[in-house]
C-alpha cells in the first residue's frame, strides 16, 4: 500500500478523490484515539456519544468551545482566534483581574486593523491602545472603548443583549455610584472632545457615540432624578443634553456644528415642562419625529432641529430609493418630510431669516459663520428631498418615461433645486471675507460644489435646461464658487483636491455612470466626516471618453481651472 508524505497508508480509492475538498477535510480532521491507546496524561479523558444522542466532548474537536463556555479548562488548541462576542464574555467574566487586558487589546487590535467602509484612518492610535492595554485609562472608558470597538466590527443584532447590560448598567453606575470616573471628567472629556473636533481631527469623530451611550445610559438609570440641588440637577441635565445634541449633529453627518465654537454648543436649551411634554408632542405641527417645537428658535434649538431634519429626510430618501418608491405619489413618505422642511421655513422667526442685515447684527464672526451654515444645511435638506429624480437627470441625462416619472414634476423639481443652487452661490459670494477666515466651513464647501453641480448640468444642453440663457452666469457663478473654497484658509488640500477633481470629473462626463467601471462620480451630500477623504474620489484614468452623448462635445470645458490638472493650492 503506497505511503503519505507523513508515512501514512494511503488507500487506492483516496487517491481517486484526492483533489476533492471534501478529501482534504476529512484528511485533516484529527483522528479519534485508538481504543487500546490511553489518553496522554495532560488530556482529558476523551468520552463517546451515549446511548440517547446527547454529545458529550470526545477530545477530538479542537475548534469546539464547549469547555470554556463552560468555565473549565481545556488543553486542546482552538483552531481559531476569540470572537468579538466571545472576547466581551471574557471580559465580563473577568472585569477584575489581570487577564481583561488581553480581550481589551484584541478588540482594540482589531479595531485598529479593520477596514471599515465608514472609517476614516484608525479609531484608536496606538499610543492610546498601550493606555488600555497597560490599565492607565478609567475602567469606564475602557468599556466604553470595547463597546465602541464591538459596534464597529459584530452586527448590530447580535449586540441587543449586550447593549442594555454594557451601557445602561455598568457605564452610568461606573459614572456616578462607584466613582470611577466623576461627572466633572465627564464633562471635561465632553470638552476635550468638542475642542478635537475643532482643531479638525477626524478621530475625534468616533468619541461622539461613545459619550451619547454613556449619557443614555444616566438617562435610562434616571441618575438626575435623586439629585435635590436644582443648580446641580440643571448643569447635569444640560451636559447630558449637549451630548445628545452632538449625537444627533454627529448622525446627521454635519461636521460644521461639532466643529463650532464651544460657546455656541452650551447655550442655554429649551427648559422643558414636563407635565405639558404630552400635549407639545401630540400637537406637534410636525409629521415626522422631530424634537418639541419651542417658539421662538433660537441658534441652539434651530441647530438640534435642522440636524434631526436632515437625518430624517436622508432616512426617507434612501427608503424610497430602496424600494423604488414613485416619490410624487400620494402616499410618497416623502410628503411628510417635504412637509416639515416647508413648516420649518414658516416657523423661523424674522432675527433668523437670512438676509445681510441678519448677518451683520451677529454678535462675533463665529455665531455669523455658524448662522451662515445653518442656512446652507437647510437649503441643502431641500435639495436632499428631491434627490431620486436629481440623480436620474444627472446620471442619465435622458426624459424618463412619462409612466416612470411624470416630466411636468421633474421639471419643477428640477427648477426648485436649481434656485437653491443659485441662493447658496450668492450667500457664499456674500460673506466671502467671513468664509476666508473662518475655520469651521465645510459644509460651505459640500453645498458650494453640488450646487456648482447642478449649475454645470445647466450650462449644458438637457432635457430640462430652466436656466440655459443664463448659462454665462452660471459659469461665472461655478469659477467664483471654486475660488471661494481654493482662497479659504480652512481648506484642507488635499480634501479640497478631491472636491476639484470630482468636479472636474463631473464636468467631463456630466454624471453619466460608466457601468460597473467604478467611475461613478461621487456623491457630495453623502460623503461624511467618517469617510476616507485622503484617497482620491475617482479611479485614475482616462475621464474624457465618448460615452455617447452629444453633450459633452458641446461642453469644451468652459471653466477657467485647469483641465487635466487640479488646483495648485497654497
């Protein structure tokens, strides 16, 4: 009988399946002890299957963590690394000895090492992962740094247990009752991390979600209510609301209200009556869920507002894209969204309407940019709304059929946004100096390019042209706007050279998908603060290929930055 490399008996009829995979398994599964071999001493005694089908450990399964499920000892080594689920029970089973160090940098390691599709660079560096790993961070942070780091990599399914226990239970009674970690380095952590995002580190970002879990978690234990001081009772009650406010700014990815002005975050919120709360929410005149209105708006309250708006109306976008929903329809869920921006509108006071005079009557340069934003963000949550049939004109650039989607609706669609294209252009041409030396404007730069978008789709010929005998205007409107972004001391290169050659890209191809070649243009009002801004936007390669449409050798690249070369910057 011929032998195996290993000197094994090889029998004829293995080598007929020997390339199979179900060869190689069965190969190299361990074999079961012989009957007349003893075990060696430091193995269990292996057992067989009983009688009545209950599987009991034969010591013969060495990925089987059985034995560690059930606190004992095994010697077989498992075949595969801890789990993320497994690494947090073994955590939780040993929160107070030595050996939670090795689950926490696991997590951590891998937090480090996955490429996620949201993340930009790493969430934890490693100076930070030493502090974890050698106990010169708080118990609290730590936890909350595993759970984080479990959010990012198992499915949120699989956390609903582990939620509840991990956040609302340990973390607030770590926060408050064991002293760990005391409310006022709470609060300094809140700061620290407001002034990270300000200084323009991404990783900051990633913070946000772990404070809001811990403020829940106050929240869910009722922390606030024991406390008799009312001056104490305020001050925690406004911190847990500032990092509600940031959770929410956070998802609804606008970076500009986590990088404001600390001062502009604290101000005072709406003092609510608890005993009306009932009746502002059951009267609420908004249709979708949206904190109690508070008459007047102040900066604070409008910032809370237009940011669960957005989120809100993004939701909604991509639920009808989804299900390929026809928006225009009557019983579109878009018509509760288009509802309350409309509502939004009416309600805001005249102080904060945007006019010059508004502007100018601000307090600092800081309120004005950040009152400057507010308005961008609402005019592009009007644009966000339309953006299913938005999408189809810029990517196909073809009359949709009348049964698809009526041509009367897109046209006014179409008009609508094209408006607020031009309205954000004059405000940003409005307070140029103010945009030159801010620091805080990106959501200046997200607005100004898909507005600069929407103008280019016009300056060529299309089926919908509104604007087409301003198309001079609007090419000066496009070059003003790139020299708006390009002459600001907040641009970050190579952020901006991304923006620039999307742009660019846009202009030569005007949108037109290229199939399953991955040249798609990318998406502005999508792109968010987590996402990777340090790799170019579009593959590089040809751009300027005929793809079939007569456009674009009308265009001839009307515009005065260079073609085939981004922006010399700084």
């Amino acid at each position: 009988m011929p032998k195996s490399d290993h000197g094994e008996s090889v029998r004829p009829e293995d080598e007929l399946f020997k390339g199979s995979k179900s060869f190689v398994e069965l190969k190299s599964w361990p074999k079961t002890p012989e009957a007349h071999q003893p075990p060696p001493p430091d193995q269990p005694k292996p057992l067989k299957l009983n009688d009545i089908g209950k599987r009991k450990c034969s010591g013969t399964f060495p990925s089987c963590d059985r034995c560690q499920k059930l606190g004992k000892s095994c010697s077989y080594t498992l075949l595969r690394p801890l789990t993320e689920i497994e690494a947090l029970e073994k955590f939780y089973d040993t929160i107070d000895s030595e050996s939670n160090k090795t689950a926490v940098e696991l997590l951590c390691q891998r937090t480090i090492e996955r490429d996620f599709p949201f993340v930009a660079g790493n969430f934890l560096d490693p100076q930070f992962l030493i502090k974890l790993t050698t106990g010169k961070v708080s118990l609290s942070l730590v936890k909350a740094v595993v759970g984080m780091s479990l959010d990012m990599v198992v499915p949120e399914q699989l956390l609903v247990e582990f939620k509840n226990h991990w956040y609302s239970r340990h973390l607030s009674e770590t926060l408050l009752a064991s002293g760990e970690m005391k409310l006022e380095d709470f609060q300094a952590l809140l700061i620290n991390i407001v002034w990270g995002c300000s200084t323009s580190s991404q990783k900051y970002f990633f913070l946000i979600p772990i404070l809001s879990r811990m403020a829940y978690g106050l929240i869910l234990n009722r922390e606030l209510d024991w406390i008799k001081d009312i001056s104490e009772k305020e001050r925690r009650r406004r911190m847990v609301w500032n990092v509600f406010v940031l959770d929410r700014m956070f998802s609804a990815g606008v970076p500009e209200f986590m990088s404001c002005d600390l001062r502009l975050l604290t101000i005072q919120p709406p003092t609510y009556n608890l005993e009306a709360m009932g009746t502002l929410v059951s009267e609420s005149p908004f249709h979708t869920h949206l904190p109690p209105y508070h008459h007047p708006f102040n900066l604070f309250s409008l910032a809370v507002h237009l940011s669960q708006l957005r989120y809100n109306t993004l939701n909604c976008v991509k639920l009808v894209e989804k299900q390929h929903k026809k928006w225009w329809g009557e019983d579109s869920s878009t018509k509760s969204v288009l509802h309350d921006i409309e509502l939004t509108v009416e309600l805001l006071p005249v102080h904060l309407q945007y006019s010059i005079e508004n502007v100018s009557r601000m307090k600092n340069d800081e309120e004005k940019i950040f009152f400057i934003n507010l308005h961008l963000l609402l005019l592009q949550i009007r644009c966000d709304v339309h953006r299913p049939v938005l999408y189809h004109l810029l990517y196909n650039r073809t009359i949709p059929n009348s049964d698809e989607i009526p041509p009367g609706k897109i046209q006014a669609v179409h008009e609508e946004c094209m408006n607020h294209a031009l309205h954000v252009s004059k405000i940003a041409q409005e307070n140029r100096r103010l945009i030159a030396d801010a620091y805080n404007t990106v959501s200046m730069a997200f607005s100004l390019l898909e507005a600069s978008r929407l103008m280019m789709y016009n300056v060529s010929p299309n089926p919908y042209q509104t604007h087409a005998h301003f198309s001079e205007t609007l090419k000066n409107h496009i070059n003003a706007n790139i020299e708006i972004i390009n002459g600001s001391r907040w641009a970050d290169p190579l952020t901006i050279n991304i923006f620039v050659q999307d742009l660019q890209n846009a202009s030569q191809n005007l949108g037109i998908r290229y199939g399953n070649s991955k040249k798609n243009v990318l998406l502005l009002s999508e792109l968010h603060p987590a996402h990777a801004l340090t790799e170019a936007a579009s593959p590089a390669g040809d751009m300027t290929a005929d793809v079939g449409s007569p456009a674009l050798a009308e265009l001839n690249w009307p515009f005065n930055f260079p073609h085939n070369e981004l922006l010399p910057f700084f």
